[in-house]
C-alpha cells in the first residue's frame, strides 16, 4: 500500500483510468495512512470504508481521496476552524469549494488542523495542538493551513485545500517542501468557507507537484451565485506543459527583498540560484521597484484585524457554538463565551482590529492602510509592464524550531514579510520548491520555496512558468 | 501607545472578557504592533483612492425570485438553546 501514497495526485489518476488501481483501494490506503497521523494533520478523518459510501467514482477526480482545511463547512461533518468555540460543530450545509470538487468526483478524506480562524504562520495557534513538521518534527510546518501541508507533505493526503488571507497556503507549502497555490482573488468561491479577511481570503490546492495545482485549481474555479465577490477564471485553466522559459521575464524586486527581516542565507543561496535555473532555461531576468511592497505588512496587519473583528463578532453564542452562560444578563453571555471560546491569537487580533476601527482611529489607520494598499497594487501593475512574472523567496526562512516564535507575535507576523503584498493587491501567486537551505541556527538542510506572482487571473500562465521550472529544478516529493 | 483603560474600553467594545493578565499582557503586545504598524502613519498618501475592492466589479445582481433555503429546523439543529422556532437568549437586562 506504500507505494499508492507516493504517486501524485495526477499519477494516481492515471493509474485509475488505467484500471491499475482501484479508487477504492487508493482511498483505503490513505484513510488507513490518515488514521495513524502522527503529526495532528487532522481534527477528523473518514473511515477506510468511508470511500465506497460516497457518491461514486464518476467525473474527472475519479473518487480521488482529498484532505480539506478545517475553515471550510462541510455538511453533517465536524466543523472547527481550529477555535475551541466551534468544537463539536456540524455545519447545516457544504463550502462550494467542497462540494464542486465532490461533484468532480473527489471524496472527502479528512478535515486537517490550522491556526484558530486562520491567524498564524506555524499552526501554533489551533486549539487542538501543534501540527509537526512531516520532515522535523522538532519544526512547525507554517501556517495557517498546516495541516494542509503536513498531510500532502507527510503521505497522509494526495493534495489538500488550504486557505491563503496572507500566505497561509505559500507559506506552508514552502516550509513543507511542496505546492501552494493562491489563485486570483475572485478565482475561487468562498461561500462555507468561514471568513477571516474578506476583502483578502482566497482558497487554493496544496500539492505535490504543479500539475496536481492545476488540476485542482481548473476544478476549484468559477463563478458562485452565492458568493458576489465569486467571478472566476475567464477562459478556465490550462493544464500546464511549457518545457522552458524563452521569452519570459521574471521580475526580481531587491528593494523589497533588502527591506526584509531576517532572510536566511540558506534560503537567499537557494534563491539565487533557481534565478539562475530561470536564466538556464531561457526566461529573462528583470530589475523591478516595488517601491511600497515593503510597507505590506503594516497595512496587512491593520486591514486583516478590522476585518477579522468584525467578522469573528458572529461568534456570539446564539446561533452556534460554544455559549458561556453568565449569571447577569445578554452582555455577559457574549464577553464570557467569548472569553472562553477564543485563543490568545485571535483576542489579540479582535483587540487590534476593533481598536482601529474605533472612532477617532479608522481614518488613521484602516484608512491609511486601504491607501497603501492601493499604491502596492500599482507598484505591482507598473512592474507587470516590465515582466511577465515576480519573484521573491515565500518565507524568509525555512521551518522554524516549534515554540520559538511563540512569545513575540511581530516576530511571527514577519514570516509573511513577501507573501502579503500579492495578497494585498489580489493577484495570483504560487510557492514551489526550489532547494534546500540550513536553518539560522543550524541543522539539517530544509525546503526552500521559490514564490512567484502573475498579474490578475494569468494562473494558466503562471502555472505553466512554474512547470517549466519544476521540470528543471526536478523536485519530488521530499523524503519523510 | 496603549494604556490599561485603552484596552479596557476596546474589550467592551469587542464584547470580550478580559482577565487582569490578559489586560496587561495586551496593553504590552497592542502597542509593539502599532508601533510597526505606525510605519504607515506618516506617509504622504494625500489624494490616493483607498482600495474597496481589489478585482474590478461591477454591481453583481440576480432576479428577485425566491430560492429555496435554509429550513428553520436545520438553523437551529445547532443553536445552543433553541426555543419555539427561535433562538432564546438571556435578558438583555438582567
């Protein structure tokens, strides 16, 4: 049964249509592998039998098993988002994103553990513990969605959803060694999918390889009724094919990359040298400013908390959910519930967001970070006419020691340092494996990933550059 | 920077209960956060839109005809303490 873990999503497709692997056995064997997680990838998992209950095999993911971020409803199927105040929750009906890809053909194989609501770069924050990084389990796999990325990295899952407000899927997907995709916002619908930052959250496949991206991604897409901001990919995705890089220009910002905090020389080595792997392959390399990129994180870090606050105020214990009943009246029940139901992180993010969003704070604040907002997303269409793609490392280092980020929340937030800004301006973006590099403080190599960002709904193009380089750079699925 | 009584009033603000530790711990956190976020705060972005929404749209409308949705039942299979059809909640007035 090992081996059917070790195919790519696409692999284990072919083999079904093949008729040399049974869906059901390929389901078996994953539900069995999820079954004995060792690394909390998951808060609930479908039985091994689960597989031939489901509504069948038919369509183009071949009842193909997938692992599903905990943020996402799913009907009659436990429902967390990581908080301890939806623990036990049984969502009346199933995310979009979801239930396409079980129209697809896919089967729900578990729902995986991440930071409470989303909030969180090392999936520290869930109130379900820890997720272990697949390859040290000494190291956090990122977050937000890092149960996501631990289980597609960990052969517990052939590819997984994930959830991107500000790198929740590129980040993770870099310090597990794997795939991430954020799409375009607007790409995919968020209806079920429990809202942090919407003018932010987008979803996205976490995979093993780029092709498995794009056939996530080209199921994933499209307009929903019941999400506004739901406008799909014009023309759909393409499955990619490039084989090399002539004619394409790649976007290096050094200004941005000189403002960031703590690069690692591990991940700087590595990512100079996939630019020479993009110059071997016949892409053009390209001097761009970005010259407000570096101000993202502060802006990321007044609109995401405003949001979230208001957001996060329907957990009230009225409708659903934990209810802390006080002995006074209505007020109490709401501060109480509250008060027991969220974590550390996303208090604070409720205190930040509702303190800039407070009379007298908005314009200073959320209104300022709206405007620099605006100037990224220019910088981002001036650069696009000077090159196809944009390139950065995804995180500034490889996966940290669990627990050494834990007290000092900026110092967490500045993982997401070159993430943000393509978020920020909501334009695609993709993290793949380019090498390895040593921690700060020494150890064992570790996956680096390799970000790169294409202007508005260009995910055909920006997977197809990403194939090319994946066909060169060669990486497989990281030993674990 | 934000002080005791700061935090106080945005927690009631926000509905959230707060212990002594939890005040003062935030007092410390909120403030090394704005003080990056504060970067911002100074530059001149006089006349720059603010961004409402980042993909171009315009109104999304449909038909005023009624769909199927959600049954009543279904709402409040969830609820902590349905009642007759409805959500019950403690006085607002105790």
């Amino acid at each position: 049964m090992s081996e059917v873990v070790d195919l790519t999503a696409a692999q284990a497709l072919g083999r079904i249509e093949a008729g040399e692997l049974s869906a059901d056995e390929c389901f078996g064997a994953y539900a069995q592998a999820a079954a004995d997680d060792t690394l909390n990838a998951y808060l609930w998992t479908a039985e091994p039998g689960d597989g031939s209950r489901a509504a069948g095999p038919d369509g183009p993911l071949a009842g193909l098993p997938i692992a599903v971020k905990d943020i996402f409803c799913t009907k009659g199927t436990v429902t967390t988002a990581g908080s301890k105040i939806l623990e036990g929750y049984e969502p009346p009906y199933t995310a979009t994103a979801v239930a396409k890809l079980e129209a697809a053909g896919a089967r729900l194989l578990g729902k995986t553990n991440m930071d409470e609501f989303a909030m969180g770069s090392s999936n520290e924050n869930s109130a379900y513990g820890d997720v272990l990084n697949p390859l040290d389990h000494s190291r956090v796999p990122g977050g937000s969605s890092g149960g996501s990325a631990a289980a597609v990295a960990g052969g517990l899952a052939p590819w997984a959803l994930g959830t991107d407000t500000g790198g929740s899927i590129r980040q993770p997907a870099a310090l597990c060694g794997i795939v991430g995709l954020k799409p375009t916002y607007g790409a995919v619908s968020r209806y079920g999918m429990i809202a942090f930052a919407s003018s932010l959250d987008q979803c996205g496949p976490l995979t093993r390889d780029v092709t498995d991206a794009a056939v996530l991604i080209r199921a994933l897409e499209g307009r929903d009724s019941r999400d506004s901001t739901s406008v799909g990919i014009d023309g759909g995705v393409e499955l990619p094919s490039r084989k090399d890089l002539s004619g394409l220009r790649f976007g290096v910002a050094r200004d941005f990359s000189h403002h960031a905090e703590g690069v690692e020389e591990g991940v700087a080595r590595a990512f100079e040298a996939t630019l020479a792997t993009v110059e071997r392959l016949g892409g053009k390399l390209a001097e761009v400013d970005l010259p407000n990129a570096h101000h993202g994180l502060s802006a990321y870090y007044v609109i995401a908390p405003a949001e979230a606050s208001a957001n996060l105020a329907r957990f009230d214990g009225v409708r659903y959910g934990l209810r802390v009943a006080g002995d006074a009246d209505l007020g109490q029940m709401y501060e109480r519930t509250r008060a027991a139901g969220f974590g550390a992180e996303v208090k604070r993010r409720i205190m930040l967001g509702t303190y800039a969003l407070s009379s007298g704070y908005y314009d200073a604040y959320y209104g300022q970070a709206q405007k620099v907002r605006t100037k990224i997303a220019q910088d981002f269409a001036a650069a696009f006419e000077a090159c196809d793609f944009l390139v950065t490392p995804t995180s500034p280092t490889v996966a940290f020691e669990r627990g050494a980020r834990t007290q000092d929340p900026l110092a967490m937030y500045l993982s997401d340092y070159f993430t943000v800004p393509m978020s920020l301006a909501g334009i695609p973006a993709i993290s793949v494996p380019c090498g390895l590099g040593s921690p700060a403080g020494g150890g064992p190599e570790l996956p680096v990933g390799f970000q790169i960002a294409a202007p508005a709904f260009a995910e055909t193009r920006l997977l197809d550059a990403a194939y090319a380089l994946e066909q060169a750079i060669g990486f497989g699925r990281p030993a674990s | 920077m934000i002080d005791r009584e700061q935090v106080l009033h945005v927690a009631r603000l926000a509905r959230l209960e707060l212990t002594d530790d939890e005040v003062e711990r935030m007092a410390g956190e909120l403030s090394g956060i704005l003080e990056h976020v504060d970067l911002i705060a100074d530059l001149d972005l006089e006349g720059v839109q603010p961004t409402a929404h980042v993909v171009a749209l315009e109104n999304v409308l449909r038909a005023d005809e009624p769909e199927p949705s959600l049954a009543r039942s279904d709402a409040l299979a969830t609820a902590p303490d349905p009642s007759d059809g409805a959500f019950r909640v403690p006085s607002p007035r105790a």
